[in-house]
C-alpha cells in the first residue's frame, strides 16, 4: 500500500510543481509585456490667467478678445490657447512656450 501512496503523491508534486512553472511563466511575461502610461507634455501653469491679465492691461485688446470668445466658442478658443495653438503674432500666449 506504501507504493500506491509514494505514486499519488509524486504525481500530486508534479502537479503542483508545473502549476507553479506556468504560473510564475505567466507572472513573468505579464511583467515583461507590461509598459509605463504615456501623456502629453503639461501646459505651463495659470498661463491663460497670466495672458488674460496681458490682454486686460492691454485694454483695447481684451475687449476684442472677450467679443471673439462670445462668437467663436469660448471651449475651443480656450483649448486652442491652453494647447499653445494660438500663435503670439496673433494675441500674447504664454502657453505656447
């Protein structure tokens, strides 16, 4: 009977030893495929606070600047400057550096 017991036995640690071998292989290879979050670069901070503050110093300007925002959409006028897409040729934008 001592026979039968040493075979299951050794058949239970081969099974519980390849369970290990796949798993830790699995563990590995979801390491290894794993890669870190990429993102955009961050605009600078308060840069539309700070360019709101130019165009009011400005005076003459900021009243066109807030009449062009109530007609073009202040979202994407907004976006548009916070993304440095509005180029200083056009209004101060120190987001754009």
């Amino acid at each position: 009977m001592s026979g039968i017991e040493e075979a299951g036995d050794s058949r239970i640690r081969r099974v519980l030893a390849r369970s290990i071998t796949v798993g830790l292989g699995a563990a590995t290879l979801a390491v290894a495929l794993a890669s870190p979050a990429t993102a955009a670069q961050p605009n600078q901070q308060a840069c539309l606070g700070e360019d709101i503050r130019t165009y009011a110093g400005m005076r003459a300007g900021f009243g066109a600047f807030v009449s062009g925002l109530s007609q073009g959409g202040v979202g994407e006028e907004i976006q548009a400057h916070l993304a440095g897409d509005v180029p200083d040729t056009v209004t101060p934008n120190s987001c754009n550096d």
